[in-house]
C-alpha cells in the first residue's frame, strides 16, 4: 500500500474512531489497510483499555431527564472529573441515552444493548467513549416514571444545560385536578426533594432494616452516654421519630415555609380535590460512591 493511501486510512480511522495517529497507523498496518478490522482491533484495545480504567473511581458527571407525552426518564452517568462532565462528546453521550432511556421504560440491561444513532450499542459506545477521553465512565443508574394515570413533574437543580445537571428529580402525583393547575406546585415539590433528599414518602415505606439499624445506633449512643436506663427506650423512641420525619417527604418541613408539613401544603393545594404523591426518584451526581 502507497504511503499516501496510508496516510489517508489512518486519517479517515481517526476521524471514525477518536483514537491517536499512532494506534491508527499500527492498526492499519497490522490489518493491511482493512478499515472495518482496524476498527475491530481498535475497539479490543479500547475495551482492554477501559478495563484498566474501571478501577478508578467515578464521582463526577451529570445527571439529564428527558421527557415526553407525560413520560420521564432519568440516567446518571459517572466520570472521574468535571472537566469531562463538561466536555461536549460526553454531553451529548448522556443526552442521548437519556432519550432511550424512556423507550426502555428505565430498564438497564434493555437500555445497554440498544442501538445509538451510530448503529451501535450504548455499551459498545461506552466503551469508544472511555477509550477517547481516557477517563473512567460509568452508567450508573436509570429510573422511568409512566404516565397512565398520573400527572408527572421533573427539576433538575442548576442545570449545566436543559435538563441536565448534577442533581435530578422526577415525581409523579395522581389527582382529579389538571396538570396545570397543579404545575408550579410540581415544580415547588421537586425542587424540595431535590433540597432534602426524602428517603421515602412516608414511614411505612422505609426500609425497615434502615430503621431498626438507626434505632440501634440510637440506644447504643445513648448508652455509651451515661444515660439513666430507665429513659433510654423513650429517648430513642423520640429520637428515632425525629428520624422518620426529617427522612420522609411528607413529614418533613416544607422547604417554602417552614412552619408546615409537606403533608399539610398537600391538603391545602388539593382542597376538596385529590392529590396523592404515588413516587418519586431523586439522582446526585457521585451519591454514595
């Protein structure tokens, strides 16, 4: 093969896959021009690469929601910096997949084998993508909320672009009152779920291992404190109620007023209408990484 035939393979294999002109040219060499084998034998580099990178850790990324017809997704991808988080490829990654992310009702397994526009899947993607920026990158969660018979809001906290942040809410409401009514509403108990990271909505859907372990950290403390026996069991009692409600939405203070409960605002935005919280999902980008 002539030097300038070369020369134009190795470029048109940069531009295909975003990898250096030297992996190119010794790609090309080693699969005697043939574009379609480079790639191939770049992409196992690319994953062997990429391997390497998994044992760092990603906090860092952005979290993006897309919505259509009264249906959101939310996806938050990882990398290890924010100089990455802002990188227009990685953007436009996340972008992306945020939109098949509601085809695939926020399903992981469905969302990963999916076609991107390149014809390719979102792991293969991935996989190109980490081995181009030559940063760890992780999809690290997805969520869906379904439209049939709710009435369903988003907010995503001081968004980078349109939907996409560090932070990201979506909530779903079912109530006879219409969705435009009930709009600056949405967006207000959004944004507070976003502010105080509810664990639940109310007591009876925490976990219960979570609180029986934090009743057990309470007695314990309180124990080591010197406290009287007698009035441990109602200390803990007491404090383990405070609990409950800091961690679950509707006992906590509003975030607009203070002095009242999410569940008292609830009743009076509803009326003699109907306004019942049915779910919510809360992203923070790098949340307990």
């Amino acid at each position: 093969m002539q030097p300038k035939d070369t020369l134009e393979k190795v470029k048109k294999l940069r531009e295909l896959t975003g990898v250096g002109f030297k992996d190119c040219k010794n790609a090309i060499d080693e699969n005697n021009g043939d574009i379609e084998k480079s790639i191939e034998f770049l992409r196992k580099k690319g994953i062997a690469k990429a391997n390497k990178k998994m044992q760092r850790v990603a906090a860092d990324g952005l979290v993006s929601i897309y919505e259509k017809d009264n249906k959101f997704s939310i996806v938050e991808v990882n990398s290890e910096t924010d100089f990455v988080a802002k990188n227009e490829e990685f953007i436009k990654f996340v972008e992306s997949i945020s939109k098949i992310a509601l085809s695939t009702s926020g399903k992981m397994n469905d969302l990963l084998i999916s076609k991107m526009e390149n014809n390719k899947t979102v792991n293969d993607n991935l996989v190109a993508l980490i081995a181009k920026i030559g940063e760890k990158i992780t999809l690290r969660r997805t969520d869906f909320i379904d439209s049939e018979n709710l009435i369903n809001f988003s907010y995503t906290h001081t968004p980078t672009k349109n939907n996409l942040g560090k932070i990201g809410v979506i909530i779903s409401l079912e109530s006879d009152k219409k969705k435009d009514v009930l709009k600056e509403f949405g967006k207000q108990l959004s944004m507070h779920v976003a502010a105080l990271s509810p664990l639940a909505i109310d007591k009876d859907d925490i976990d219960v291992n979570l609180i029986n372990k934090e009743k057990e950290i309470i007695t314990e403390e309180l124990t080591n404190s010197g406290k009287d026996p007698k009035i441990i069991e109602k200390i803990a009692n007491g404090k383990l109620n405070k609990f409950i409600s800091d961690n679950t939405l509707l006992n906590q203070e509003w975030i607009l007023e203070p002095k009242k409960k999410v569940k008292d605002v609830l009743k009076e935005i509803a009326g003699i209408n109907k306004i019942v919280i049915k779910r919510f999902v809360r992203f923070k980008v790098g949340e307990g990484v």
